[in-house]
C-alpha cells in the first residue's frame, strides 16, 4: 500500500511542475480564465472532501460516535484558520486583494509565497494520504486524480504572480519545487497518521476534509469572485463539482 500511497504522491508532485511549467510559458493568465480555473478546482475539491474524507468518516462510526468525524472537521478548519491569521493570502502579495496580515510585512516575498502556497497545498496532501487509509480503496484514488488535476491550473495561478514581481527564473523554479514536495510530504504524513490507529481514523478523515473546506471557502472561492467574472465561476464550480461525481461514479 505505501508504494501505491508514494505513487499517488508522486503524481501530485509531477502535476504541480506541469502546472508551473504552463504558467512559467505563458507569463500571465487573464483574471477571467484565472476565476474559471479556480472554480472549476473549488468545484471539485469541495465535493472531493465531502464524498472522500467526510462521508466516509462519518460511515466508519456509529451515530453515537458522530461526534468524532465532527470534531476532526472542527480542528482541521481551525488549524487552517489559525496558519491563514499569520501567514499572507496568496493574492494579497500579487497585489490583488487588499487583506492586510500585520504579521508579515518585514518577511522575504519569496518566503511569504512558500508560505502562503503551503496552505493549499500540504493539506491537500493530507487529505490524499489519510485517504488511502479508509475503507475504500477507490476513494483514494478518486481524490489524488482530483487533486493532480486541479493541480495544474493551481500550479500555473501560483508561479504568474511570483513573475509578475520580479522573481528570477531559478528562483521561481525552486518555489515550484517546494510547492511539489511539501504537497508530497502531506501526502506521507498523512497515510502515516491515518496508519496509527483506524479508532481514531474518522477523526482523521474530518481532519482533512476540513482543512480543504476552510481552505476552498475563505480562499478559492472569494478569489474567484473578486473581478467581476463570479458568474463564470459559479458555473465552472458547478460543473467541478459534478466532474467529481461523475469520477466518483466510475471508481
């Protein structure tokens, strides 16, 4: 299982260079195709977390036990939200939001975007690794396809700003690099996790799903709908969303 889990991890990793890579070609992505690529990710990632990570944490455990998939939701939402108090909004340091983060204004750009990019994406990882530990098989699998292709527009979103402000080319390449391992890593830790005790495996599993809901609604959601092109978004989000269905159908 640990080979199909690094596998998996892998492949996530090769799908973030790819996106960079388009993104490094094509310099820069027009705000409206930028809003669609993310919705359509958000579109999947959300429904990913429901079906995937949440759901079957929930049907692991009895409706006495409800509480424990609960409580993992609750924690990975507020762990995500205690990361995004001190660490920059990725599109507040392309100077496209005006969130203000008063505990970060003296840090390396560069630092900051590391990051920022850390808070999608190792919990992204997470959520794949803790998957593979459930009951079905295919919903692993289903998630790491998920989140591989929502990797590649992500990927091209992240490197346009880095860019945009003037970071070298080698250093935009060693971003990347960081970006792809630290989702690897999430990957790891979190089959490592869900490994120690399948008691507390439902917990993990809301653990992750929630870490990606908090990161879908306080961030790809509202950057989606911050220039005008929200109704593009929406469709493209509901279109995600069913993608994911249907992936899950097929599984």
């Amino acid at each position: 299982m640990f080979t199909q889990v690094l596998i998996c991890a892998a492949g996530l990793g090769i799908a973030s260079l790819a996106g960079s890579g388009i993104g490094a070609l094509m310099k820069r992505i027009p705000h409206n195709w930028n809003d669609i690529f993310l919705g359509y990710c958000a579109g999947m990632m959300l429904a990913a977390s429901l079906v995937c990570l949440i759901m079957p944490g929930i049907e692991m455990v009895s409706t006495s036990r409800f509480w424990e998939p609960l409580l993992g939701v609750c924690a990975g939402a507020l762990l995500i939200a205690a990361l995004d108090y001190v660490t920059p909004h990725l599109h507040r340091l392309s100077g496209i939001d005006t969130e203000h983060h008063p505990h970060n204004t003296s840090v390396d750009k560069v630092l900051l975007f590391v990051l920022a990019i850390a808070l999608h994406k190792f919990p992204e990882g997470l959520a794949t690794g803790v998957s593979f530990d459930g009951a079905d098989i295919n919903n692993a699998y289903t998630l790491s396809l998920v989140i591989a292709l929502q990797n590649i527009p992500e990927g091209m979103v992240v490197v346009t700003p880095l860019i945009m402000v003037g970071v070298g080319a080698w250093r935009v390449l060693g971003v990347s690099l960081a970006v792809a391992m630290l989702e690897m890593a999430g990957v790891c830790v979190g089959y490592w996790l869900g490994d120690i005790s399948t008691t507390l495996l439902p917990g993990f599993l809301g653990f992750a799903g929630g870490a990606m809901l908090y990161v879908i609604s306080d961030e790809m959601i509202p950057e989606t709908h911050a220039h005008g092109f929200e109704k593009y978004a929406s469709y493209a989000l509901i279109a995600g969303v069913m993608t994911m269905l249907f992936i899950d159908r097929l599984a």
